[in-house]
C-alpha cells in the first residue's frame, strides 16, 4: 500500500531540496514550486482523510526501524483526534503560498523556509515516536524564527529572539518527560501508542511528568502567565508567519496536552484537573480583556488567540475530569473542533488584516472609518470571519463552544463563567467593525483598492469552510467522535 502518510509529510522538504539545488531561481519559479508542491500535500491529506481512521487506536501507521537497541522507530500514523489537524495545516499553508506569491524579497529562502516548516507540522501531527515527534516539534522553531527575524515588520529581531528563547526554552521540560515515559515503561520503548494503551508512571513519577508536559504544552498555546511571546511574534510577523503561527503552531501545544498529557498520564491528569481548568478559565477572560484594549487589529486578533485557546484547554481539562463516558466524549469532540475552527477563523483574520495593512501600511482601528463603502468584499469577509469569532451560529466557532461548555455545565458548572469571553469578543469586534468599516469614508483612504483575484483565490476557501463547518460539523466530528468515543482513561 502506498505510504499515503509519510509522502505527505516528506513532499514539502523535497520541495524545499529542489528549489535548493536550483541556481539563482527566478522568484516565479521558485512560488510555482511552493504552490505546486504545497498543493500535491493537501491532495495527501486529503487521500488520508478518504482512508479514514478506526474506531480505536491509530490507522494508516507506517514504521521503519530508526534505533533499535532503544526501541525508537520511524513511526507515523492517524487517529481522530490528529487527521483533523492534519489537513487543516495543509490547506492553511497551500492557501499562505498563494497569498505570498507576490513577494520578491529573498523569494527562494522564503518559501524553503515556509516548506520545512510544512514538513515539521504535519510530522508532530503524525509522528507516533518519542523522539521523532520531538524533532518535528523542535525544528519548527527554527523556520518561525528566521521567517519572523527575516521577513516581519520593524521590531521583527526582538520578537523572534522572544518567540525562540520562549518555546526552546519550554520546549525542554518535554524532553524529560519524554525520558521518564521512557525509562518507566517495559520494555523501554518510545512507541507513543505503548505509552497511550499502557501509561508507564504512576503516581509521583506521573505527576512531575504531567507538570513538565504542562509547562511545555502551556507555553506553545499559550496559556497566561506564558503568553507574552505571543503578541508580540504576531504583531511582528509577516502575514504568512501570523497564519501558519496562528492556525497551525499553537495547535501544537493543545494538540500534546490531549496526547501525551491526557493520553499517557491520565491518572495525573484527573487529579489535577481542576487546576488545569482553572488556567483555561483564565486564558479565555484573559484573552478577551487584553483584546478589548487593543488599538492595534492584529495584536487584538492575537490576543483573540488566547480567548480561543482557552476555551479548547477548558474542553480538555472536562474530558480529563468527567466520569462519564459520553460527557468526555462531547468534551473532547468540542475541544478538538475547536482546534479546527479557530485555524480557520483567525488564519482568515490574520489574512484579512495583511490585505489591509498592504493598502494602509497600518493597522490602528482609529486611522480608518468607512472601508466598507470602498473595500466591500474585504469589508464584508473580515465581517463573517468576525461574526463567526465571537461564536454566531451557523459559523465555525458555534458547535465547538456549544460542546464545551455543554459539557463543563455537566461536570464544573462554575467553569462556564468562561462563556464571558464570548460576550467580550462580540463587544469588541463590533467595536472593530464599527471604526474600520462602518461611518463616513475617510478621504486618506479614497484609492484604496478592493482584494484582488489572488488575494480572494486564498481567502475563500477559509471563508467557505467557516460556513460549512458551522452549518455541517458532523462531517468533522465523525472522524473525530471515532476516536474519542473510544479512548480509555
């Protein structure tokens, strides 16, 4: 059978080798590759997606010995709970090469840089080893770091040494924690699907794990007091780096929290549930009051990050404290869908706003008034991808927030005071849309033209897909729910 898995994880580095032996490739040539190339893993993941998962464990496993006097192995494979997010990053950085295929500055640097980084995400999404998953986790830093420090706005070299030392840093607490799954189980082995059917720690070994994951996981998503990269990163970074940092790389963090942290020390998790819960609660207020002082419209779009991701952490914290099999099942399938909507919601913000800052050059609510009437169709995306945001139903975000908190009234009722966050968000993209697209025209911005093909060619697939997933999420939540119905704890 075709190795459908690693193709798609590999194809992107490939392309990256080839524009690499390329002698001073044109900057067309080089974002043909890009496009092409990105556009041949989203078909792999989507004949993934065709190929399903089982109702328990993980499908389509490929595996190659790689050490084996350690037990570690080439293992990569997909369940429910990861496919989701596979195909997600790859249709968010199809779509992230054709909006950058107007850039000229350094083109061949950048789009090998944009393809390592491709490789790096589908492998941590897909990678069932130890080791393997930290190597695809840790090399992603480095393509984020060069394409913020290369290619982002004025403060750009703070905010990439910030973003670096930051997640390195936290990065390093999983390594030992990995050690440890390593050196309790038996037959040692790094083989995350033995550690997942039969947790090697228990007790006070469990615990210090579960807090070196914690402290790792917290810093990716990233949780308060941990965020303070984030801003910052995301103010600085190019468009392209603010959806792929957006809507892929702190997927990394809520992702593990659900796999190594739930999964492999599900005792530990249980106990401390009820202040992981707590961190969630305040990530999701936190959030949405940063925002809601925020002039700038990315750093609120940012800010709007840690609402969100506090509400899939609020989710996960449920899964891991309910005793009832079906309230962890409606738990998860929201924290997971929530993982998925809100790459689709802010990457089409954060596009949204690079349009607007490449007329404007600024991105300060009050210099604008009035775009709707000059800027209709970028006038009225940025209002949908808003409006599903701040939680509307029919719109992407809906489900996902109406099963978390379902199941938190179930299990941690005084947990849903979480559900401000929604009224706060709504309040201040109202705001937003008030002082930027709504009033009087301002003359300054009279010639400012609408997006154009290339721009709308990358924006409407998220836009479409905030729609269909808000109207019809059952075609996402079935290939979730056949995993999550079915995990153990």
């Amino acid at each position: 059978m075709l190795p459908i898995v690693s193709i798609t994880v590999f194809l992107p580095l490939l392309g990256a080798l080839l524009i690499m032996v390329l002698r001073r490739p044109p900057p067309g040539v080089v974002h043909a590759i890009g496009i092409t190339t990105s556009g041949l893993t989203l078909l792999g993941g989507v004949l993934m997606w065709l190929r399903g998962v089982n109702d328990s464990g993980f499908a389509q496993v490929e595996q190659i010995d790689w050490m084996p006097s350690i037990g570690a192995a080439y293992r990569v494979g997909v369940d429910g709970i990861s496919l989701p997010l596979v195909l997600l990053s790859a249709l968010l950085f199809f779509i992230t090469f054709i909006y950058s295929a107007k850039l000229r500055e350094r083109a061949p640097a950048f789009v090998v840089l944009m393809l390592l980084l491709e490789t790096t995400a589908i492998g941590t999404f897909t990678a069932l080893d130890g080791i393997l998953f930290y190597v695809f986790f840790e090399i992603s830093l480095v393509s984020m770091y060069f394409m913020i420090a290369g290619w982002g706005h004025e403060d750009r070299q703070r905010a990439a040494l910030m973003f670096f030392i930051y997640t390195f840093l936290g990065s390093l607490p999983l390594l030992l924690a990995i050690l440890g799954l390593y050196l309790g189980s038996d037959p040692h082995t790094f083989d995350m699907r033995a550690w997942i059917d039969n947790p090697p720690l228990a007790g006070a070994a469990a615990m210090w794990a579960l807090v070196a994951m914690l402290f790792t996981f917290a810093v990716k998503t990233p949780v308060f007091p941990l965020h303070t990269w984030l801003p910052a990163a995301h103010v600085q970074a190019p468009t392209a780096g603010s959806v792929i940092l957006a809507g892929v790389m702190l997927k990394f963090g809520t992702y593990g929290l659900v796999r190594f942290s739930l999964q492999m020390t599900p005792d530990a998790f249980h106990e401390a549930g009820i202040v992981i819960l707590t961190f969630g609660v305040i990530a999701a207020l936190y959030g949405a009051f940063a925002a809601l002082a925020q002039s700038d419209l990315k750093r609120l779009i940012a800010y709007t990050s840690v609402n969100h991701m506090g509400y899939v952490i609020v989710g996960v914290a449920i899964a891991g404290l309910a005793l009832d099999p079906t309230v962890r099942t409606i738990a998860l399938d929201g924290a997971v869908l929530q993982m998925v909507s809100h790459g689709l919601v802010t990457s089409a913000l954060f596009l949204l706003v690079g349009m607007l800052q490449d007329r404007a050059h600024t991105r300060e609510m009050d210099q604008f008034g009035g775009l709707l009437q000059l800027t209709p169709v970028l006038g009225w995306s940025f209002m949908l991808a808003a409006f599903a945001s701040l939680g509307l139903p029919g719109l992407a975000h809906f489900p996902a927030e109406f099963q978390i908190f379902l199941a938190t009234l179930q299990v941690e009722p005084m947990a849903v005071i979480a559900i401000l966050g929604i009224v706060i968000t709504a309040g201040l993209y109202l705001k937003a849309i008030s002082q930027v697209f709504l009033g009087e025209a301002n003359d300054r911005w009279s010639d400012m033209k609408d997006l154009n093909r290339r721009e709308i060619l990358a924006l409407a697939p998220l836009l479409i897909l905030i729609i269909v997933v808000g109207i019809a999420p059952s075609w996402v939540l079935d290939i979730i729910h056949k995993t999550t119905a079915a995990l153990q704890f």
